[in-house]
C-alpha cells in the first residue's frame, strides 16, 4: 500500500532515540500498518470508504489493538510489518463505546508487543510519541497538551480523551507512547483548535485505560458483554448551545421516525440539552437499546414532539468473516 510506504514525518519532527529512557526502536517496532477491504454494500461504506489504511499496535499474543472504524465491517484484514512482511488478519470485534479495534494475526508476526501503561497517571505537558508503522521516520515527538472530555458527532463520548501536539498525518490506530515507553492511547482523529489567534491540528486519542476492562469480553465476544446503549442512528453537531441534526443514518432509527437534516434537539423526554455530550448522555439514560426516545424538535419555526425506537447500532454492520 503506497499510504502505508511512500511518506515521512519531517525530520525535524521525528523522536530522537537519545531523548527518551528506553529503548525507541524497539518500542516503535510494535507498530504495525493495517489495510482493510469492505464490502461495497456494507452499512459504513459510503461514509468510510470500502478500503482503509492506518495502524495497528501488537499488545500481546499476536493481538493488535487499532481504532475501530478502520476495521468496521472488514471483509479482508492485512497487517504490514516495518520490514515489509505482510500478515493476513481477522477483525475479532469493535466497542462502539470506547472507539477501539481488535484484530487477532493469523500468521507469525515475530515483533515484540508493546506493555500497557496508564492513561490515568499521564500529565498535560509529558513528553510522547505517536508511533506510526514503519518506525521512526513515521512517527512522531509530541506532547500532551489537553485531557478533557470530547464528544463526536456520530453519537460518542469519551469523558477524558487526551489530546496531543502536534498532529501526526496518518493519525488513524497510532500507539501514543508514554515517556516509560508503554502504550497510554489509539490515536482516533486529527482536530483543528484556535491558539493565540492561530489554528493548530491536535490528535484526538483514546485512553488504554478503557480498554482493561474491556479486554477479555472483546477477545471473546467480539463485543462488550453487557446492554447496549441505545443508538438513534443521527449524526450532529453544536451550533450556538444548540444540538442540530447535520445527516440521518440511512434506515436507521431516526430515518424511520422521520427526522431531517438541520433538525434542532430541544429536549430529550422533557430534559433541555444544549451540549452534544448531554444529548447522548440523556439518551444513554433512559435504558437499553430499543427504548423508546421522546425528543422535543425545532424545524423551520415549528417545536414539536417525536419518538424514536432506538436500535443496536451492531445490528446494522456486518459481522467479522470467519476464517
């Protein structure tokens, strides 16, 4: 995959091995490059494209985590070793909750895999690599500058994702490198903020600490085994204090109950919400996937009430293909 080749970190960006107390290369050798094919009619196809490339990060037994929409659905699943191996892999499963990927190698992959560290205990300000397949000329030196809560608007809430600067460019399932050299994050989004009167890129990642206690379920299951929050299939966004609908999910819940795009959530079963967090957070709330939402809508100069019967949001992908 020439994504995966044919591309550097600038020099000046790249981490220097003198810099940190261990041993960087090897740490950076766990950083394998992923390539997925997806079936052409499969739910996320169109929004995320039929084939997709980023990273994978070994953390034991042939298991390597990445970030979960990389894999979605993934018919075929290929691992590219820094020395120019190819694996062959199977996408074992996908939390919707926290964002992140498993994929089990199918093959010897013969790197080393890279310890867990502690999301938790890391500061604003330590010093990281995002390390990208392909070792140090495709990864990067950073630092933490923001742990806070983000909110996506594909309904998705991290409470304390971390974010880091400065961005790296292939951000999609990096290993955020603690200055111990364990793995402290997945990188998930590449994001624009306004500093000083200028913009500057950040990556978005997702604390290891929510993967601990998911771990075994998502080796096992392929999923978390508990309820599953209820999805209404709406992508929004924040505009003024305001939550607005900006896409409906084909077939999805909120399709079949009829809402639009530039929809305004007032309310959710009486419940004001103004916040994208506390949109889906009040959703959350009210039970388990199929629970009736009752939300109260602006459109065009009219504020009126709708329910929607929420969904599992699994039920519309297609599952991993067995090997």
């Amino acid at each position: 995959m020439a994504s995966l080749t044919e591309w550097k970190v600038p020099p000046a960006a790249q981490p220097r091995p003198e810099d940190y107390p261990y041993d960087l290369e090897r740490a950076l050798s766990s950083v394998v490059g992923l390539h997925t094919i997806i079936p052409p009619d499969a739910f996320t196809a169109e929004t995320l494209g039929v084939e997709r490339a980023g990273n994978g990060v070994l953390i034991g037994d042939g298991l390597v985590l990445t970030i979960g929409y990389l894999i979605t659905e993934a018919q075929t699943v290929w691992l590219h070793a820094g020395d120019g191996r190819v694996v062959e892999g199977h996408a074992l499963g996908f939390d919707s909750e926290t964002g992140f990927g498993l994929v089990q190698a199918l093959g010897r992959v013969e790197l080393p895999s890279l310890a867990l560290g502690s999301s938790k205990a890391a500061e604003i300000g330590e010093r990281v690599v995002l390390g990208g397949a392909g070792g140090r000329t495709r990864s990067l030196a950073g630092h933490i500058v923001a742990k806070q809560e983000f909110a996506g608007y594909w309904e998705y809430v991290l409470d304390e994702a971390i974010f880091t600067f400065p961005a790296h460019p292939n951000w999609g399932g990096t290993a955020l490198i603690s200055h111990k050299g364990e793995l402290i994050g997945i990188g998930s989004l590449q994001l624009e903020r306004e500093r000083a009167g200028k913009s500057e890129h950040l990556n978005m990642v997702v604390p290891i600490d929510l993967l601990k206690p998911i771990l075994d379920d998502m080796r096992k299951f392929g999923r978390v085994n508990k309820p599953v929050r209820p999805w209404l299939g709406v992508y929004s966004t924040e505009v003024e204090d305001k939550v607005v609908i900006v896409g409906i999910a084909p077939k999805g819940p909120a399709a079949r109950a009829e809402l639009k795009t530039g929809d305004v959530v007032l309310a959710v079963k009486g419940e004001r919400v103004s916040t994208l967090g506390g949109f889906y957070r009040r959703v959350w709330a009210l039970g388990d996937a199929g629970v009736e939402v009752p939300l109260t809508l602006y459109r065009e100069g009219l504020t009126f009430e709708v329910r929607v019967n929420s969904s599992d949001r699994a039920k519309f992908l297609k599952g991993p293909r067995l090997h």
